[in-house]
C-alpha cells in the first residue's frame, strides 16, 4: 500500500490531463455504443420497413462515429503517453536523486545490476501501465457492463442468460491474479541477477581474457539466461492456461446469442433488427474477456515494479545530514579523533583511535591490508559515522557539520581510482567544471601529469574510456591527484595514491604537495615507507589499533614494526642510522615538524 501511494504522488500532479484522457474514451466508448443502435435501425427502418430515405443520413452518421472515434483515440492516446513520460521522468530523477545520497553501506549491499533494473526495466514497465494499460482496463469495463446495460434494454431475457457467464469469469480472474503474482516478482528478480552478471563481466572482460575464461563466463552467463527464461516461461504459463478460459468464456457469450437469439427472432419476440443490435454489443462483451488474462498480467508487473522500486528508495542512509547543520564554507584542516572505534557486521574496524593534527600538518599512515587506513579516512569524510568516539574538525564533530560543505572542504585520491567517460581536462575539472583552463593545467603539473597528457593524441581533450580504460594505473593516479588538488581543499587525502608511479615521479609529486600555496593538512595512506617519511605525524595500524605514533626518525630509533618495513624496503637499519646522525645536522631536522 505504502508503494502505490508513492506511485500516487507522482500521478496525482496529472490528475486533470489524465481524468481529461479518461473523459476521451469514455466518449470513444460511448460512440462505439451508438453503432450497433445505427445498424439495427438499418435493419429494422430501411431494410424491413422500407424508410430508405434515411439511408443515407445513416450511413452519414456512422461514418461521422468512426471518424471521432479515430480522432477521439489519437488524442487521448497522446495525453496518456504524455502523461506517462512526465510521471517516469520525475520518478527516475528522485529515485536517482535518493541513490546519490545512499552512504557507502548501501552501495556495499547492493548490486550494481539491481540498481540498473530499478532505473529501466521496471520504470518501463510502469510507462505502460500509465500510457496503455490505465485506459484499456476502463475503457474495457466501461464498454462491458455498458454493453450489458444496453442489452438489457434491448432484451432482458437474452441478457440474463449471457450473466451465466460472468460468475465464471470472476472465478478465472481471481484465480490468475492469486497465482500470477509471485511469478511476475520472480521474474523482475531474475531479471536484475542477469543485469548485474553482464555488468560485471563487461566491466571486467580484460580480467575474463586475461585468464582465458571466455567459456567458463560463457556457461555462468548461460545458467543465468536460463533462470531468467524459466522465470519468463513460468510466468507465461499463467496466460496459456487462463486466457483460453477467458476465451471459452468470450465465445460462450456468441453460442448464447446465436442459440437464444436465433430462437426468439424465430417465435417474434425480438426482431432481427434488436438481434443485429445485440451481434453488435457482443464484441464489446467478448473482447474485454478477452483482454482479461493479458492486462492483469501488466497489471501484476506493474505492481511488482513498484514494490521494487519503492523497497530501494524507501531505504534509509545511515549516515544522514544534521537536522541543524554548522555551516563550514572553509575548514582550517585541524583534525582530532578522539577514542573512535568503528563496527560493522558485528565486526570491529577499528579501535580507539587517538590522534590530533594542527592545521596545515601532514599525516602518513602506514599498516597492512585490512588494518583500518582506508577505514580511518572514510570516517574523517564521514563516508560512514563511528560507532564510538569522536571525530573532530576545527573542534566540531564531523555529524554537526554540514555534510556537503565538510566534503567540498576535503580533497580525497581514492586508492580504487574511478575516470569517468569523459575528457581528461573534464575528469580533472571534475569538482569545478566552470573553472580555467589553466588551472587544470596547474594541478596536472604538481600530480606530474602534464608531460603525458600533452604526448596524447588530442592532449587534454583526449577521451578517457570507462574507468580510465587506456591509460596506465600510474598515469590513473596522476590524474586522480590532479583531480583532488584541483578542489584547493583544506584536508587532502592520498589513498594509496603514487603506488604505481616510480621513484623519481613519487619525489617530484612529494615536493609539489609541500609547495602547496594555501593551508592544507595531509593524509598520506600508503605501504611505502619513501611516500611518508617526510611527514610531521606517522601512524602505524595494526588489527585496527594504532600501534606506533611519531615522526619517522622516533619510530626508527622505537625499532618496532615501522622499522621492521624500512629494513625490508631499504636495506641495513644500522647503515641507515650511522649515515643519518653523521648528516643530521645538514639536513636540518628534516624529518621533523614543517
């Protein structure tokens, strides 16, 4: 109920265009009702009685009926056409809207190709019910019992008899709608599993070939077709074993009048006029007995489509806006986690995690996979929200600040680089598109990508593929740095950002970032002891917990796990140490506060 009231609330806004639709058929209806009236008084009038001089005036008018009716239907076509493309429209623009606020929880559960299904197939299928099935089920209806109503008056015995029908109709209908619908919800599930499953593979086919796993995909993709066509032959079966019934039941309607009909034109008590009369409301009586089994099959997609829908948008984020936001236009970047423990699944992320950075500092955090680096950044974006603890912007908690100034505020190199099908210059611009050129240009220079850009066919307007398809992954993380310096933000996150790049690109990309000309505090996620070991704080995660905490040349002389990474990324520590005390003092505390 609760989804088709959220349907509702996009129909209502055409209410008067599709009661204006509805007012179309209902004299559509109507005229067609006037026929059969037209052709036995042809009957009865001209041919038995002789009048032929109302012949012409006859045939005039029948020909003026089925004139208005074609113009009739045209337009009301068109209107509920309209009407359907405006409802979908705003439809997928708030369901696409609600999906842009989903948290990183949301993405994390769903599938990419569920989420497409939601968008096209069942949006299109709700484009029918509005532009096709709405005013067939009237317009059926309507003509039915109207038709029934009109026979009545012509010849109530007749009419009582064709009843006979009716309770069995009601009993096929009823029986299909109780059976029909979980195969239709089977159907749409079936559906959104070989989307996701050919998403994926398309995505990934340079994995695929890669391992020489065309066949084995092959076979995979084959056992989902054959769900889904099993769910669509299932579903199929509802109509191959009802709508037969409906149709008996149609032509059941014709036996009637042609076995009592033909009887009471025999003994006089109706005349073959009322008999052409009645022959002309049978269609009207048969076809929507005949469209029964069709449309409550679209009627049980449609609502199976927004049952779905409706279940995706109606979830809520965990990680939701303040209900009384502080504003932040510009943040000064000092950051404070205090006693921040993070769970999810009934599994602990993270745990009390305590560190402060002043503004305009750089963090390195080093650890190994899973130990919760990426975990902590997404905290600090409020990606997700602490299960215990606070997180500390300016002396704010990030949950009262407002979420959209807070991530404008922040400057984030993902360690999964994502490029949009677009230029160069526009996945640069990405978070300013309206900005100057030469300010693309700026931010390639300090990620070091501005020398292969230009060695590219159309330089800065060259067409990265989907997800950077073309490009190597150092020349990816070039452009995602890019991309994040672009923004001038005041807290800069480097997620793993130079692993592809080599040694001399990674220095060079190192000496930018301290150049930078406004007050920026830095994250540096990353395994590679030469990407933090400048930086003012160095944290090392272990399980979740931080283990060790200061400044490189402190974490050497601790000999604890950070100097155990040094020796295996640099050789002999004792080496190291000697070369280090004897040029400390040249160097000028060069791995301490900036």
């Amino acid at each position: 109920m609760a989804a088709m009231k959220w349907f509702y609330s996009f129909l209502k806004k055409h209410n008067r265009s599709m009661a204006l639709g509805l007012v179309l058929v209902t004299v559509i209806s109507v005229l067609a009702i006037a026929k059969p009236i037209v052709s036995g008084s042809i009957v009865d009038d001209v041919i038995t009685d002789g009048q032929y001089e109302l012949l012409p005036r006859l045939i005039a008018l029948l020909i003026l009926i089925t004139v208005l009716r074609g113009v009739l239907r045209f337009w009301s076509q068109v209107i509920f056409e309209t009407c359907s493309q405006d409802v979908l429209y705003s439809m997928r623009d708030t369901v696409y809207r609600k999906l842009l606020q989903q948290d990183f929880n949301f993405y994390n559960k769903k599938r990419t190709g569920d989420l497409l299904s939601r968008q096209t197939g069942d949006m299109d299928a709700i484009r029918h019910f509005i532009a096709f099935v709405i005013y067939q089920v009237y317009e059926n209806v309507f003509l039915f019992f109207f038709a029934l109503i009109m026979v009545f008056t012509v010849s109530p015995k007749l009419a009582l008899c064709m009843c006979i029908v009716l309770p069995f109709a009601l009993l096929v209908t009823l029986s299909q709608t109780k059976n029909g619908r979980p195969r239709f919800q089977k159907i749409r599930e079936q559906f959104s599993s070989l989307n996701t499953f050919v998403q994926e593979n398309i995505s990934g086919n340079r994995v695929v070939r890669a391992f020489s796993k065309e066949d084995y995909e092959i076979g995979k993709f084959n056992k989902e077709n054959d769900g889904y066509r099993d769910a669509e032959l299932a579903a199929s079966e509802i109509w191959t074993k009802y709508v037969p019934q409906f149709e008996f039941l149609s032509n059941m309607l014709t036996i009637i009048l042609m076995l009592v009909g033909s009887i009471m034109v025999i003994n006089q008590s109706m005349t073959l006029g009322n008999y052409v009369t009645i022959n002309g409301y049978l269609w009207m009586l048969m076809n929507p007995l005949r469209q029964i089994g069709w449309r409550i099959n679209d009627i049980q997609r449609f609502t199976t489509s927004v049952e779905k829908i409706y279940t995706t948008y109606s979830e809520e984020p965990n990680v939701k806006f303040p209900a009384k936001a502080i504003p932040c236009e510009r943040l000064n970047g000092d950051i404070e986690f205090k006693n921040v423990s993070y769970s999810a699944d009934d599994e602990d992320i993270i745990h009390q995690i305590n560190f402060r950075v002043k503004s305009g500092q750089t963090v390195g955090i080093l650890g190994s996979t899973g130990s919760g680096k990426s975990t902590i950044m997404n905290l600090l974006c409020r990606f997700y929200d602490v299960t215990d603890g606070e997180v500390l912007v300016d002396g704010k908690n990030v949950k009262d600040l407002d979420l959209y100034n807070l991530r404008q505020n922040i400057g984030m190199a993902m360690q999964d680089v994502f490029l949009f099908s677009d230029t160069i210059e526009g996945n640069i611009a990405y978070s300013n598109p309206d900005c100057s050129f030469e300010a693309v240009e700026k931010a390639a220079i300090m990620a070091d990508a501005d020398s292969f850009i230009r060695q590219m066919p159309d330089g800065y307007d060259t067409i990265v593929g989907e997800r950077g398809v073309g490009l190597s992954g150092g020349q990816k993380q070039r452009i995602s740095l890019a991309r994040a310096l672009l923004k001038e933000p005041s807290i800069l996150i480097l997620d793993d950002t130079t692993s592809a790049v080599d040694m001399e690109t990674e220095s060079y990309i190192q000496q930018q970032l301290n150049a930078i000309d406004h007050k920026c505090t830095i994250f540096v996620v990353a395994y590679r002891i030469s990407s933090i070991k400048d930086s003012d704080l160095i944290l090392v995660l272990n399980n979740g917990r931080i283990v060790e905490q200061g400044t490189h040349q402190e974490l050497l002389q601790n000999n604890g796990y950070y100097a155990t990474v040094f020796r295996h990324q640099y050789g002999e520590f004792e080496k190291y140490v000697n070369e280090l005390s004897t040029t400390s003092g040249k160097k000028g505390g060069q791995y301490g506060t900036k």
